[in-house]
C-alpha cells in the first residue's frame, strides 16, 4: 500500500502529462502482480467499493478526535481524506509484541492493495470501519489519505483512464489503440494484460466480446482553417446536443457505450434492447419527441438515474441518431473511406428501425452556405457542424485533419460571484468553485456554477479576492459580498425545476473576469430566460 501511496501522492503533485506517464510507467514496471493490477483499476475507475461511504471516514474520525475539531479542520482543508490523514492520532508508542512462531504479522502491519482490495470487497456496510480503523493506524499520513481516496472513490489525482493506458502503451511497446480493443474483454487485477504487454502471452482473446472500440474525434475549427481546406473534400452532417456514443452487439451480448468507454447501459434499457445483431455502431444519445431533439436537460434526466422506471422511460423517450458503422458482422469497417461507411450504413438501416435512426447528410455548395446553416442552427437545438473528409478511415483519438467541429458561437452573460468552494486535487487549496448570480429585481438568484475558463495567475488572485470578501460561511461553502463580476460563457439554457431560478446553463465557464464592472451592471435573470431553447 506505501508504494501505491506513493504514486498517488507523486501524481498529485506532478502536473506534466509526461511526468505523470513516466511515473506510471515506474510504477508498473517494478511492482509485481496482482498489486500493479489493482492499482491499474483503480487509476482507470474500474475499482468501487459499494458499503463504503464517505459518512463512515467522518465518523471514524469523529470517534477519535474532537468533533467539534474535526469540523474547524475540514472546512479548514476542504477535503475529507486530507483532513481525516493529517488529524489522525498516531496509535500508542509502546510496540506490539513479536508475533510467535508461525503466526502472522501484527495488527499494525501495513496492509497491501490486494489485501484492502479482498477485505473490501467483501464486507459488508457494518464491518467497513471495523477495518479501515487499523489500517489507518498502520499507515502514515500519506498512506491515510490514499487509503481513504481509494475507498471513497475519489481520487482526482489529474489522471484519466486514457493517460493510464497511454502509460502502459509507452512501457510496454504496444499500441495504446490495441490496448483499448482488449480493454473491455478484461477484469482486474489484469493479470493476463500484463502478460501479454511484457511479451509473456499471446494477446488477450475478445473476439466474442462486445468489446469498445476507441473513438475517432473532431478537432474545433480555428479561425482561418476553412481557407486551407477545399468543400468537394468534406461531407457535412449536423453535431446534435446530446451525448457521444456507441452500440455494440457480438457473441449474443448488448452493450451500450459513453464516449469515455463506460457501460451505461443500465440508465437505458430501452436502447440496449434495440441494438441489432452483430454490429458495433457510432452515433449520438438524445431524447426525441415526435421527430424533434429535445433539450439536452431532458437528456440529463435518464444520465441521472441508474435504474429508470417506466415513467421515466415513457417521458424521456430514448433515440441514438446514428454517424458511423464500424462494424458489421465479421467485417470491420474502418479501414474505409467515410463516404464508403456512410453508403454501408443506409444500406445496411434500411426502414425504419426502434429507438434508432440515421443523421442526415447536410448538402451544401461552399463554406459560406455552409456558415449560413449553421449560424441558424441554435433555434433547432443543434450545436453546430460536423465536417468530414470523404476518404478518411476511422481512426482512434483525435487526428488533424480528417474530422473537424465547427459549433456555433457560445452564450454570455454578465453574473455575480455569490459564492465560492475548494477545488480537488491540486486545486484543493484554492477556492475554485464558484457559483454566480443574476438579478431579480434587487435580489441577487443563483443562476449557475464553473470552475474552469482560468489561468493559475487568475486563479491565484479570485481565492485572494474570495477570502478577503468572505462574509459567511456554510460548511466547506464561503458566501462572499456582492462586487465581482465574471463573464460567463455558455452553451444554452433550460427550463429546469430544481434550480431556485428556474433555468439550468449548459457547460458554463468562465469567459473573463470583469474587475472593471460595477456588479450593480450585472445582466437579469429576465435577460437569461430569454436565451432559454
């Protein structure tokens, strides 16, 4: 487990990409099985510990220290693991007796990944404390806080399942793209991953598993782009306001794909259950009503619920709009050109089919007609445009080139910082994460929330402004004194129940911090609602 902590505590504080992969790399070429593995599982998401909450790391604490202590401390910090690792009491300095001949360690011993892993696992929700409590008092501050970020599931170490496989790919050799086919086939600790990858056994076998294939993405389009690039070389279709994903069918198994590869199959049923037999497809997850996209927080109501029941189903009816075929039987189809896929495509959908349809090719005869469709695409809920080259493969990651997304312009306004919370990570020390207010007369209503669109300098000085303006505080939360503005910029708004103001921001972010504005200037809540799609 020192070792493992170790490497978390590195990657945090590494904020190189290529310091972290070369970490990574280190760490999977001299820790042996099944430790290696479990830890792999743990960078990449795919290690949960269901009977373990974040309630039961605050009472174990609370148990052991003052809770009046304890509750300064984390609103100090801002961070249950950190806080319950550094405020820990060292157990008592006398030393166990030796453990006689042929027994075991002592119940101080450090504990190894495997075994955290094993124990875990199989405990129930009443015995998780029973065991965290001695491995805390085994290990050191660093071993608490990785120990208590591996259970609680949340590491935020600035590291994503990607970079992880990325790392593996660069120390073994192998191809990242090979590695993500496989991907899905395995299951940890990854022994017969990490055979394969030190050349030590043939390559994992997924020919009947419905296996991920890794994504081929868009580069944005960038002013002056369009200048090198000739329209009888592109197809154009629309870039619809949902979420990426993919549907694969093999050996009589259905799976239902994000972007990112996770299985999401279990919030839509109805979807999984309409994938056909022996194809692995590419399109976009949206709810549509009578032939027409719905608002993406419509959407947001089944990607919030594991387990939809048939109410929710019946009113956020699930569609994929399909892109792409990169599968279809036995054939793979990437290879292709595009516009071959495309053709194999329609041949192959034929009339229409449940829960399923086709994205329809946009006909244009230059880029200007062609900005011209997609300046009027907001009213119609559509993002923006996908441009395609005709005869490029489909091909893993994001290429230069092939592919590229040219969204309509984003959303602004003028809002209020209201209030202000610690970040993750790195960022843990800083307030980072603010929530913005418009006016409703002479109140100030929470409109919405970001915590990017900064540099590290402006960060640097918004945790300053934050502090000195601090006037209240709930828990973790600071309330400031009305007087900054920031310039939020954002992609549409929705009519939501849930938020006091009655509308909900698509991807906001910070767009500009505005020193110079009076906060008394700052844009209406009157002024968003009619920006609401």
């Amino acid at each position: 487990m020192n070792r493992f902590a170790e490497l978390l505590d590195a990657l945090l504080f590494t904020p190189s990409r290529n310091g972290k992969l070369r970490l990574m790399q280190e760490y999977f070429a001299a820790t042996p099985d099944p430790e290696r593995g479990w830890a792999l599982a743990a960078l990449t998401g795919e290690l949960s510990f269901a009977e373990a909450k974040p309630s039961q790391v605050r009472d174990l604490a609370m148990a052991r220290v003052d809770p009046e202590l304890f509750g300064w401390s984390w609103d100090f910090v801002g961070d249950l693991a950190e806080t319950v690792a550094l405020i820990w009491p060292e157990p008592s300095p006398h030393p166990d007796p030796p453990p006689l001949a042929g027994e075991g360690g002592t119940a101080r011993d450090v504990p190894t990944l495997s075994e955290i892993v094993a124990t875990l696992q199989g405990a129930s929700r009443a015995e998780v404390g029973a065991h965290l409590a001695p491995w805390l008092d085994a290990l050191d501050a660093t071993g608490r806080w990785a120990l208590l970020k591996l259970v609680t599931g949340a590491l935020r170490i600035g590291v994503s399942a990607r970079l992880a496989k990325t790392a593996l790919a660069e120390w073994s050799g192998v191809e990242l793209d090979r590695i993500e086919e496989v991907w899905h086939g395995l299951t940890p600790p990854y022994q017969a991953l990490f055979e394969w990858l030190e050349g030590r056994a043939a390559p994992p076998d997924i020919a009947e598993l419905p296996t991920f294939c890794p994504l081929m993405l868009a580069q944005p389009l960038e002013a002056g782009d369009l200048e090198g690039l000739e329209p009888n070389d592109y197809l154009a279709e629309w870039k619809w306001d949902g979420i990426r994903v993919q549907l694969v069918e093999r050996g009589g198994q259905r799976r239902l794909y994000s972007r990112s590869g996770d299985d999401i199959g279990g919030a839509f049923p109805d979807i999984v259950a309409a994938i056909p037999d022996g194809v692995t497809l590419d399109g976009e997850l949206l709810v549509l009503r009578a032939g027409e996209v719905a608002p993406f927080n419509d959407l947001q109501q089944r990607l919030n619920r594991k387990s939809p029941d048939a109410k929710m189903l019946r009113d956020y009816p699930a569609t994929v709009r399909l892109y792409d075929m990169l599968r279809e039987g036995s054939d793979d189809l990437r290879p292709l050109p595009f516009a071959e896929r495309r053709r194999r495509l329609e041949a192959w959908y034929g009339a229409p089919r449940p829960a399923l349809d086709l994205s329809p090719m946009i006909p244009f005869a230059d880029w200007d007609a062609l900005k011209t469709l997609r300046d009027g695409a907001r009213e119609r809920g559509i993002e923006g445009i996908m441009l395609k080259r005709a005869d490029s493969p489909y091909l893993a990651g994001r290429p230069k080139g092939p592919w590229f997304k040219w969204k309509r312009g984003a959303l602004t306004i003028d809002a209020v910082l209201m209030y202000a919370q610690r970040g993750n990570g790195r960022r843990s020390s800083f307030y980072s994460d603010y929530t913005f207010g418009a006016w409703a007369g002479d109140s100030l209503v929470p409109v919405g929330k970001a915590y990017s669109g900064f540099t590290d300098e402006e960060l640097r000085r918004l945790d300053k402004w934050v502090r000195d303006n601090t006037t209240n505080r709930f828990g973790p939360v600071r309330e400031v004194m009305p007087g900054l503005v920031l310039e939020i910029a954002f992609d549409s708004v929705h009519r939501s129940n849930r938020h006091k103001s009655g509308v909900a921001m698509r991807f906001p972010r910070v767009h500009r911090i505005r020193w110079d504005k009076p906060y008394r200037e700052a844009d209406t809540l009157a002024t968003l609602e009619q920006l609401v799609t």
